[in-house]
C-alpha cells in the first residue's frame, strides 16, 4: 500500500514552489521525517519530510517543476521490501539523485548552494554542525584558508554554470531562482507604488561606542551575547515610531493602518538572495532580547532554516549596509512598511564640536519613507530621534 508525499502549506500569499532538489531516488529507503524533496518557494526553501517508514516508489514531480499545496509529488511504499531499486521506473532516472550515505548527514539547504557555488564537495570541508554537519560557516572558513591544490574532489563539477560554459566564453546564462525573481519583482514593484524619497543625517557614534567598551564584556558574560549597535538602533527606532506613528503604518486602499505594535524587520544576506526576518514586538525586548533574536534569525537565515512565518508582518525595516563597507546608500522601502533606516560604516571623520576641529566616528544613516503618508518634517524629525538616541544611549535607556 502507498502513500501519497504531499507538497504542505506553504504559508500566507505563497501559492506555488519549484521542486529544487530530489534528495534519494526511486527505490531508497526512506524513514519517518527524513527530508525527501526540497521546494523553493519565493521567500524560503522548504524541506518536505517523509510521512511514514518505507520506499520512495514513484517521483511525479521532477525537479524544476511548479507545484502547489496539496499536489502529490510522489508515492511512499509501506513495504521495504515491496520496491526494489533494480524495478526502479526508468522514467525518473534524470531526476534522480545519489543518496546520501548512510550516517553520513547532509548540509542543509544554504550549505548545500554555497557548496555549488564554491565549487566544493562536502566531503572536502571539515563540518562543526550537529553530527559533523558541514555549515555555511564552515564553508567561508574552508575558503578563507590558503587556497588548496586542485584534486579530483574540488575541482568543478560538470554540471556548473562555469564548467559547462565554452572555454573563454564571453558570458554565460543561468536563470534566476524563485527567491532572485521575487525580490526583484517586489523591489520594482515597491518604486513603482510607493511616492519614494529619501532624506539624510549622521551620527557621532562615539557614545554608544564607549557604552560598549565599557560594558560590552560584561554584557556578554551575563546574557551569553554580544552586545552590538543593531539593538541600540532597534531600541531608537521603537521609540522614534512611537512619537511618529505615520512611519509605522501602511496604506490599504484610501485607508491609513495604523500599527500599535512594533514588529522590526531586519535584512539579512544569504547565498539564496536577501531575506528580511521580523523581531516581534521589539519594544517588550531588553536589549539583550533583542541581540539574542538578531542572532538566531541570522544564523537561521544562513543556514535555510528560516520558516515563511517569520518573515512576515513586519512593520518597519532596518538594514545594515555597514558591514559590508557602504558608506552611504538609499534604501528600497519594504512594501506595505511606509519606512526603512539604513546604516552604514562607521568612519572616522574631522567635524567641529564648540569651534574645534575633531576627529569622531561617524556614521551616514538614511531613511526612505513613502511621501504618500509621511511628510518631510515628520522624516527628518524621525531621523533626529535616531540621532539623538545614540548619540546619547542613557537616556534612552532610561526613558527620558
């Protein structure tokens, strides 16, 4: 008797998925929620498990396929011995891949595409996940190590964009994933609804810079985390949207929403594209709160574990280009948010303070907001709010 391997709900406005990646083939064994199938949708990959102990006896939806939630993308044989390999149905052998070795565990979904980019086997990198899993981690560290000689096991595999090109191509053609086409989808999409502006000011950080000098250590030896500048701008930014409530709400139809909650989106890059997960009801968190969940969305980002849930319902988007060396940019707002806060590096700058010329750490923060439903004056006060802040982190922290 078999069993029907059903595609899941995929979440609130998700409707279909592309089947990415087979994980056994016609004939294995399979046991009770082992991954079976990975499915790309246009926010996250999604792992669909075995529903029972048996063989996986049909594959009906080869990868690269379009599916929707309830449609049967296989069969589960109760039987082991039911099904052997040898009777395998010919017809599913392109789609089929190798299985993975017993005991031996495989990269997750993130793992497993900065291996194919990287041009490496997992066997290659020493893994430090659970069972020795290999990490996103992992795999920068092994690439930041002294380039190794060239063997059989990392040499590019023929199925690559870049072994399979012509030597000395010119170019090449590699067709965007659901989550690139996504994001380009609703970025264009957010400048083309949204009356888009963005306004400027800068930050001497060197408050908050010796707030954490001073304290950082402790921080850390008392909450089992660093303590970092996001939450500082999480902190200044709930309270700036409390004072102006416009840049937390977003426009449906001839209507205003109002948010009385404060939901934090935070952008993140990962080798699938940019994904921006939520810090729910950020002004109920300590700062320690805060930095503990940043880090736990990070590392589920990186590593594919991210869920559809939670990346949705923000109602406000901070993100950091700072990290990656930005000095200044101007950020796409995030539709339906009306607002995002943009930092960048922090640079050691001349300014003058009482009439002297100074040297103090700097930093170019942005805000984009939708003139539709906030004025100027309402987003460059915003901005001063954020300023002010961190500029002086007491007395933010001590609400007054």
């Amino acid at each position: 008797m078999a069993e029907a391997l059903k595609v899941p709900a995929l979440g609130e406005s998700v409707s279909e998925a592309t089947v990415s990646k087979w994980l056994k083939k016609v004939g294995d064994a399979v046991k009770r929620d082992e991954p079976l199938v990975e499915l790309e949708t246009d926010k996250v990959t999604v792992e669909v498990n075995a529903p029972s102990d048996g063989v996986l006896a049909e594959i009906s939806a080869a990868e690269g396929a379009q599916v929707e939630p309830g449609a049967t993308i296989g069969q589960i044989s109760a039987d082991a011995k039911g099904v052997s390999k040898a009777a395998a149905p010919q017809a599913t052998a392109p789609i089929a891949k190798a299985a993975p070795v017993a005991n031996d565990p495989q990269p997750g979904p993130a793992a497993r595409k900065a291996l194919d980019e990287a041009n490496l086997k997992a066997s290659n990198v020493p893994g430090t996940g659970k069972d020795g899993r290999v990490t996103k981690g992992d795999i920068s560290a092994y690439q930041s190590t002294p380039q190794q000689p060239q063997t059989p096991q990392n040499l590019p595999s023929p199925l690559s964009p870049l072994a399979s090109a012509p030597k000395g191509a010119r170019e090449e053609r590699v067709k965007m994933t659901r989550l690139r086409q996504t994001i380009a989808a609703r970025l264009k999409e957010s400048q083309n609804t949204a009356a888009m502006l963005t306004t400027f000011n800068e930050i001497d950080m060197s408050a908050a810079m010796a707030m954490r000098k001073t304290y950082g250590e402790k921080f850390a030896e008392t909450h089992g985390v660093k303590l970092g500048f996001m939450s500082l701008f999480t902190k200044a930014a709930v309270k700036a949207l409390q004072e102006f409530p416009a840049v937390n709400a977003e426009i449906s139809g001839d209507e205003i929403i109002y948010k009385n909650h404060y939901d934090i989106s935070v952008a993140v890059s990962t080798p699938a594209g940019l994904v921006v997960p939520v810090i729910r009801d950020a002004d109920q968190l300590s700062l320690a709160g805060i930095e503990k969940t940043i880090v736990d969305l990070g590392t589920r980002a990186r590593d594919g574990k991210l869920a559809i849930a939670d990346m949705q319902g923000g109602t406000f988007t901070i993100t950091n280009g700072g990290i990656f060396g930005s000095l200044l940019s101007t950020p796409i707002i995030n539709a339906p948010q009306t607002g995002i806060l943009g930092l960048h590096k922090i640079e050691e700058r001349a300014v003058v303070q009482n009439g002297q010329i100074v040297a103090r750490p700097m930093m170019y923060v942005a805000l984009s907001y939708d003139h539709r439903l906030i004025d100027g004056r309402e987003a460059v006060s915003f901005l001063v709010r954020i300023k002010e802040a961190l500029e002086d982190p007491a007395r933010m922290l001590l609400e007054i």
